[in-house]
C-alpha cells in the first residue's frame, strides 16, 4: 500500500471538555496519512487515479465552520470517517495535535480507520 501524507496542517477549530475552552476556535495541527495502490496513478501519471491531497487540505481548513467537539478522540474520527466516504482512500490515519497543556509541547491523539469499517 502506498501513502499520501498531509504533515501538520494546521487548523482552528472549536475542541474542549469546557465552554468556555469552546468559546473560540484553537490552533490545531492536523496530520493525516491516506493509504491506497496508487499504481494506476503512477501509470497515467493522472491525479483522477489517486487522492487529490489539496482538495483534502482545503476541506480540513473548512471543516471545522460551524462544528464544535469536546473530545480531540471524536474530532478526529469524524475527520477520518469523512476523508473515507469523500476521497475514499483504502485507510485513512488522522492525528490532532493540540496544545492545552503548557508543560507540554503538546497532546495528540491518533485514529486509523478502513474503508471496510
């Protein structure tokens, strides 16, 4: 399996336990890694045979308009969930960094999902 990877986009989105941390967007870094054969793409050298990484990107940086989460587990679930059925990669790992703890540089958390599931 081949892989596409979008590195630290970075995104603000309303994400937290609290209201108040929802009260306005946060600076997010949003890694996703896209699994597929890319063979055909490799062959026609044509963007219809694989993922369009830019308009995933550009989907990212609108998806949060509108959206709010408590949990960074859930934001990135529905983040895979939705490059699945839009872009429909084979698998899809998607990792939210988010920086709320000062100690930290910062606490992320990571889901991988399959076109199957």
């Amino acid at each position: 399996m081949d892989t596409i990877v979008i590195s630290e986009l970075e995104v603000r989105y309303r994400v937290g336990v609290s209201d108040d941390e929802r009260r306005s967007p946060q600076r997010l870094l949003l890694n996703v890694e896209m699994g597929d054969d890319f063979s055909s793409a490799i062959t026609t050298d044509s963007i219809a045979h694989t993922v369009d990484y830019f308009a995933v990107s550009q989907v990212l940086l609108k998806f949060g308009e509108g959206k709010e989460w408590k949990l960074i587990e859930k934001l990135a679930s529905d983040i895979a969930q939705m490059i699945l059925s839009r872009f429909k990669p084979a698998s899809v790992c998607v990792e939210v960094k988010k920086f709320v703890i000062p100690e930290a540089r910062f606490v992320a958390v990571r889901v991988t999902r399959d076109r199957l599931q």
